[in-house]
C-alpha cells in the first residue's frame, strides 16, 4: 500500500555544454495549504535572459482522468523570497505561446493558470502553486522554455 509523502527529483546538465539544454519539465502531486503546497525549484544557467512559460493546471487535468484536482490554483514565482510574478487564471493570449512550445491547450475560461516569465541567467527560483481560496487537489506544475 503507498502512503502519502514529499518526493525530491533533481536534473542537472553535468557536462556543461551549449548543445544540451531542458526545454520542459513538469510535476504532478497533491496541492494542500499554507507549507504543504506544490513547490518546484528552478536554476537558470548561461548568459542573459531565458523566456519561460509556467503553467499550474488543476482543472484541465479532469479530461486527463484525474481524480480531486485543484479546481483554483495559481502560480507564483520566486527569486528567494521576492515575488518575480503571479498568475490566478490564465489568458488566452497565451495561446500561440502554448502550441510553439508543445503544450496540451487548456479549455477556454477554464481556472488554471499561466504566465510567461523573463527569468536572469544565473539566478534561482521557485515556483510555488497553491490553491486559491486554500483550495487541494491533484496539480501539475509546468516550467517551459520559450524560443
């Protein structure tokens, strides 16, 4: 029988080099409130800046089968403890934006959220879905680098 608990993945490009680089990465787990929320840490290496897209999807994960998903969430950024941007329901401008990356499209007015965020080479973030309203339920956190 599997239990309830918190699990770590971390991914690194060890080499080093500029022919490799993470264009997506996504987790799925249980979002409860105050310090049991959906946290995934993110380290941007190279020059300059990277475009991202973040997606916190709850609802859409219903047509996926998933039971008890988080019918609010919202994304937040962070560069330590300051906020770098938020998102409670995505726009459809975004769009185009999740077709150029490969992302499954989200139903229209749905409540997930999204947003596109200019992250600093050479700093580190995390990025934090919660429920609004306390809202739980099953959520998938998405973190894509847009060209």
């Amino acid at each position: 029988m599997a239990s309830a608990g918190a699990a770590l993945v971390e991914l690194y490009d060890a080499d080093g080099g500029s022919d490799q680089r993470l264009i997506n990465l996504s987790v799925r787990n249980q979002v409860g409130v105050d310090s049991d929320i959906l946290i995934v840490g993110l380290a941007v290496g190279g020059t300059g800046r990277i475009n991202l897209l973040l997606r916190a999807v709850g609802p859409m994960l219903a047509a996926f089968g998933v039971q008890g998903v988080l019918q609010d969430p919202q994304v937040t950024i962070y560069r330590g403890e300051t906020v770098m941007a938020t998102n409670d329901n995505w726009s459809a401008d975004l769009i185009q934006v999740f077709t150029r990356v490969g992302a499954f499209g989200l139903a229209a007015g749905s409540l997930d959220a999204a947003l596109l965020f200019n992250a600093d080479a050479g700093s580190v973030y995390t990025v934090h879905v919660s429920g609004v309203n306390n809202g739980t339920g099953e959520a998938l956190v998405e973190v894509y680098e847009v060209p």
